[in-house]
C-alpha cells in the first residue's frame, strides 16, 4: 500500500487471540527485530520469504503456499501432477488434529521420515526447469516443513495471517492511499484492534463504539 506516494509493506503478526497490523517502508528483517525483539524464542509459520529464515531458524513454513504451488504446476507441466499428488498425500498423513499428535519420540521419528520421503520426491531428475527449482526449494527448507508435530502450538499454514492480511486489503480498496504517518498509525491501531476482537469473539463494530464511548467519557 501507499503512504504519502510511498510503497509500504503491510506485516500481519498473528497468534490464536490476538493479531497485529504493521504498515512499514521495509519488507526486510528490521521489521521482525522491531515488533518480535532480538531475542525472540517462539516460531514463526511463515512462507519462504528469505528475512524469516535470516532472523531466526524456529521457522514453520506454510504448507497452504507450497501445496497451492504445487497445483499450480501441476495444472500446467504434466511431470508435475505426480509431485504434487505426492506432497497432497503426505500432508494428509502428517496432517492429525493437535489432540492426535504423537508423543515427542514418536513425533521425531515421523518428522525423520517425512524428510526423507520429501527428499526422495525432489531429488527425483525432473525436466522441466520450473518442477526442478520447485523441487530445489521444498529442499532448501527441509527443516522447516515438520515444526508443528514437535512444537505445541505451532500450525501447518499460516492461514490465520492470510485471513486478517484479506480483511486488511478490502479496507485498504476502499480507502485508498494513507496521507502521512500518523493516519498510518491510526490505520494500524484500528485493524489491530478490530482483527483482535474478532478473534476473541467479540463483536468488532459494538466493541469500538463501547471503547470511543468509554473515551469520550474519560476525556
């Protein structure tokens, strides 16, 4: 989006109650540094955008991104339908509710072997120049496929960001460009809040009115 005639970046940082919009000039590693802090110890779901893997290794990466890739492919180059019906099918076997998950031993044997049946897939002598770079890059991240089912907590897709960065991107439509900094925070500070209610249940456009109200009072 723009501020000012500027690009910025939209950042959608989202946990299971809460989220938050950041609107920035930067689409680098700054960003993570100035909203997580240096010293950051959780996981981030995320997909293969190089500033993730450069700020810290506890990375889970998206497998909504590399299975829409993979259809993508396989819609158009025909050695790329048995890959991408490949990869379907382990995502479903490794796929379990949170409450199916196995115990930390089993849990590390399955990874163990989700990585190796992943490295058979794309070491196979593909053709196509397009399948070969995909298969290159599921690889490159090898260690950051199977996070979910050893970290708590931690899911597969980073869904739950795409859904609040969609929200975001209709509201932005309609307004249009951001004039100056301080309507950006504004802007940043409303979407958190309303992106935040919403995932606690609460009814986004009743609770701001109560909370405008409750600041007029006070003032």
């Amino acid at each position: 989006m723009k501020v000012d005639g500027r690009k910025h970046w939209i950042w959608t940082f989202t946990t299971e109650d809460e989220t938050l919009i950041a609107v920035r000039r930067s689409r680098g590693k700054m960003v993570l540094k100035e909203i997580l802090g240096r010293k950051f110890r959780g996981v981030i779901v995320c997909d293969g955008w190089k500033p993730y893997s450069s700020f810290t290794n506890r990375i889970q990466r998206c497998w909504a991104h590399l299975l829409r890739e993979a259809e993508y492919l396989a819609e158009r180059i025909e050695e790329a339908k048995p890959l991408s019906q490949s990869l379907h099918e382990l995502y479903r076997r490794v796929n379990v509710p949170p409450e199916d998950r196995p115990p930390p031993e089993e849990a590390a044997r399955l990874v163990e072997e989700a990585k190796e049946e992943m490295i058979r897939l794309t070491r196979r002598p593909y053709r196509s120049e397009e399948v070969s770079k995909f298969a290159v890059k599921i690889r490159n991240g090898i260690d950051h496929w199977f996070t979910f089912l050893t970290t708590p907590g931690v899911e597969p897709t980073n869904n739950r960001a795409e859904r609040a960065l969609r929200e975001h991107v209709v509201q932005r439509k309609i307004m249009g460009t951001l004039r100056n900094e301080k309507g950006t925070f504004i802007h940043e500070t409303i979407m958190t809040l309303l992106a935040t209610w919403k995932q606690r249940g609460l009814d986004p456009s009743e609770t701001l009115a109560a909370t405008l109200s409750l600041k007029w009072q006070n003032s």
